[in-house]
C-alpha cells in the first residue's frame, strides 16, 4: 500500500507553501514477511521554523531524545504463512537497511517482544491487535482504540483474521534501561 504525504514549509519571505506531495511506498523486508512499514517523517532533533519542507534525517529507527518519528505499520494475521527464507544474511541486511537499528531491540528469546528509549502514541486504523506486555498481560485494541507506550517491554499480535494497520508517532525519551538515552 501507498500512503500519500503532502508536506507543508515557508518559501524564503516565510510564507506557507506545500513543499511535496507525494506517495511513500510501504517497507516489507523478507524476515517479518506480510509485515509493512511507512517511514513517514522523523528527525533526531527538536524542528526549527521556517524551514523549506525538506526531509530530516531520521537513522536509527528508534528515535534520540529529542528526535521524533511518524509512521504507519501493519501486522498481518498470526496465522499468515511465514515462508522460509532462502537467503538469511541478506534478508538482514536488508531489514538493517529499511529499518535502522529496530532488530537489535528485538529479543531473540521471546519473539515480537522488545523494549526501546521511547514514548510511542499509537492508533489502530483498522483491524485488530492484541497488545502484551512484559507480565503476560494484553490489551485487545480495535480501530480507534490508541496506545501510549511509555518505554515499556511488549510485543504486539494480531490473532485476528485480516492484516491490522497503525498510525504511530514515536518521541525519543531517557529510559533507566538504556544508559545515555
């Protein structure tokens, strides 16, 4: 799926100005097969205005504190067919390349289940997704529910029967976990 964003800037007098619009492709790297991501805008550091509409950088994934990330992601049925990957090095190369530093959270012993230096506002656009956090506890989430992560260890499921799609915008925060955040 695309996702069409129109961003907004100030030519050189300050005024208003639509600086792009254009249609942002989804990521689907091999290793989270039927999986999407929009990588939407983020920066490492807190905007200034005027500015001419331009992309920010935003590398790693996980934002600093201070930087911030928008995007959207879809999570297809647990039940989805995961088939076997024929190449593994390069399936992560390539999530290393479409999503920046997001593996390294990831625990390898407790699959989907990761914690970052982050404060995440999430909503759920469509479908279903079942929320778990570190204790076993879930939170069942529809379209319209929201979330706000506050640096927590969780892992996100859709036991239901249709691909479930969310909006998020990630803030880097400071997290007693992770040392110099």
């Amino acid at each position: 799926m695309k996702v069409r964003r129109v961003v907004t800037g100030h030519d050189r007098k300050g005024k208003a100005v639509f600086a792009s619009d254009t249609q942002v492709d989804a990521l689907t790297p091999a290793l989270l097969p039927g999986s999407e991501f929009h990588r939407l805008w983020g920066g490492n550091r807190a905007p200034s205005f005027p500015d001419d509409g331009s992309a920010p950088e935003q590398n790693p994934y996980f934002p600093p504190v201070g930087g911030f990330r928008f995007g959207m992601f879809t999570l297809p049925p647990d039940s989805h067919s995961r088939p076997a990957v024929a190449d593994l090095p390069a399936a992560v190369t390539e999530l290393e390349t479409a999503l920046p530093g997001l593996a390294s959270f990831m625990e390898a012993d407790a699959p989907g289940m990761h914690t970052t230096a982050t404060i995440d506002f999430e909503v759920v656009l469509e479908g279903e997704v079942w929320l778990e956090l570190d204790d076993g506890a879930v939170a069942h989430l529809r379209a319209g529910d929201t979330v706000v992560q506050n640096g927590t260890r969780h892992a996100w499921h859709n036991r239901g029967s249709k691909p479930a799609r969310l909006a998020v915008f990630i803030v880097g925060a400071h997290h007693a976990r992770f040392p110099g955040s």
